[in-house]
C-alpha cells in the first residue's frame, strides 16, 4: 500500500466518522428542534376558529360574517377604566386613516363581561368610536367558548361593595382571510407601522 493510498484511506475514514457523527447529532438534536416548532406552530395554529355571538345590533354574529375577510377582534368590557377605551380610540384612528380600505377589514369588539354588556349597552358604548366596529356579547357561555377559541384570559375580579372589573387579554388579534392567526396589533409601535400592518394584512401594502 502506498502513502497516497493509505492517505486517501485515512482521509474517507474520517469523511465516514464525520458523517456517522453528523447523523448522531442530527438525531439527537432534530426531533427536539421539531418539537418546539411543532408547540410553537401547534399554540399559533390554535388561535381562532368558530364562535356564535350576538352583535350590539341585537343580530347573531358568527365566524361565519367574516368569513373570507382578514378582520381584527379584540376582548374587552365597556366598564373597563383605561385599556379598552384607549385600544377603541387607537382603532378607530386606524381606521379613519385607513379610510374605505378599513371596510373590508371587520372590527370585533368582544365583551368578557356579557352580564352588564348587553347589545344595548354595547351599542350606546360604541357610539364614542368609529362606528364600523362591531361590538358583541352573548351568554356568559357563548363568551367563555369565544375566549377560548383565541387563547384569551379574563377574569372577574372583585373590588368590594358588590362591585367587579374585570382582568382580561388586551392584545387585538389579527386574523388573515384564511381565518387564521396572523400577528397581534402593538400599540406602542408608530401609527404608520401599525397602518403598515393593517395594509398588509388587508393585503394592499407588501
Ligand atoms: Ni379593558
């Protein structure tokens, strides 16, 4: 055997180990690579899906009036001191920005608080703010099941003499046409990032 040979031979060798260890570590660590993809896109895919409400109208509303439609809902409750009422006005200023293109993008304004929030109630709140939103409620049920289907928290929390608020997810969902989770609107980014957002998921900006 020569030099060379016994060269080349060393030099596949090491090729082969290198590639024995490759696998080793390619198995070890991919199924665990896999499995947090998996629970990440498992906990986004989650987001969404049907719910069966009633709008401040008095009419039913369902997943199926957006259907098709990228649209934006976010929970709340009409007695809510600060969060809610700024997240409306931030919205609605989006919207008149937005102008007609805002139409084709439903607002959902759902109550995690159907005991006070009433269609009427909901309809005298909504009054203050652009009025393409659309406010819903239902039965303590039917608003549980919709909390649910986005992932979203809410709690009642007692604050004395009978009187409650109530704890709850502030983020505003944004959900594609496909009807499925796309991004969360943050309201601390710039007006123009957000109506950025808004034009993609309308599909009108890249
Ligand atoms: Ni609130």
């Amino acid at each position: 055997m020569t030099g060379l040979r016994m060269l080349r031979i060393a030099l596949w060798g090491a090729i082969g180990l290198t590639g024995v260890a490759f696998a080793l570590v390619s198995t070890g660590l991919l199924p665990k690579l896999d499995a947090t993809l998996d629970a990440t896109t498992a906990s986004v895919n989650e987001i969404g899906g049907s719910f069966r409400l009633t709008s401040h109208t008095g009419k039913p509303f369902s997943d199926a009036d957006v259907k098709g439609r990228p649209f934006a809902l976010f929970f709340g409750f009409t007695s809510c001191p600060d969060v809610c009422p700024t997240t409306l006005y931030q919205l609605s200023a989006l919207m008149q920005k937005l102008e007609q293109e805002a139409d084709r993008m439903p607002v959902l304004f759902v109550t995690v608080d159907p005991e006070r929030d009433t269609p009427e109630q909901l309809a005298s709140y909504l009054s203050s703010f652009d009025p393409r939103i659309v406010g819903l409620t239902g039965t303590p049920s039917e608003v549980n099941t919709t909390t649910k289907t986005f992932r979203a928290y809410y709690r009642k929390v007692d604050i004395g003499d009978g009187d409650y608020t109530m704890d709850h997810t502030a983020a505003v969902y944004l959900m594609g046409a496909d009807g499925r989770f796309v991004a969360t609107l943050d309201p601390h980014e710039a007006e123009s990032a957000q109506i950025g957002k808004l034009r993609r998921l309308l599909g009108t900006s890249l």
